[in-house]
C-alpha cells in the first residue's frame, strides 16, 4: 500500500476533502451539542457536573485531534469519518479515483 506521504493532492482534491471535513464537522458539533443540552437538563447533583466535563474534555480532545487536514494523514481521517458515521462516501465525489480508492480501502479496515 503507498504511503500517504507518498500521495500529491491536488487543490481540486484538496477542496473537496475540505468541504467533507467540514461537513462531518459540523454535523459531530451539532449532535454533541444535542446531546449536551439534553444531559444538562437531567443534571441533579454536582457529580453529574463533573461526568458532564469529563466527557466535554473527552470529545474536545476527540474533536480538536480528528479534523486535522494536513495531506499525510487525510485519507485516514476521512475514512475514519466515514466509520464514525459523520460523513459519507458520495461527499467525496469528484475526488480523483485513486484518493477515492485510498478511502474505501480504509474504511474496510
């Protein structure tokens, strides 16, 4: 398997792997948010708070460290996304067949 390092990215590839990302990034934004609004609403005793912030600290360091789009590891953090269920492959349409390729084979793993 050819390394990432190994694979150019064009703009136009470069592009539309940007706009997936920040697709599935809004859409992880906006289920955390979801259900953050619904756990405090149940929010009873302080160590509720704290299991609160724990899991924010979780998914902060969870989010801050999966939408990263330097080239060597994009392949892998779309086809993570693709896992995660937070985007799908059709959002990469019109990414050229071998970056395709490259998630697919991915996101079988």
């Amino acid at each position: 398997m050819t390394q990432d390092s190994d694979i150019s990215w064009s703009s136009r590839d470069k592009k539309i792997a940007e706009e997936a990302l920040k697709k599935a990034y809004e859409r992880e934004v906006a289920a955390l948010i979801s259900y953050v609004q619904e756990k405090a609403k149940l929010l009873t005793v302080l160590e509720d708070v704290w299991q609160l912030h724990t899991f924010l600290s979780a998914s902060r360091h969870d989010i801050d460290g999966k939408y990263d789009d330097a080239e060597p590891s994009l392949a892998y953090i779309l086809s993570r996304l693709i896992k995660d269920g937070w985007l799908d492959s059709s959002e990469l349409e019109g990414l050229s067949t071998d970056k395709r390729a490259k998630v697919t084979i991915l996101t079988r793993i």
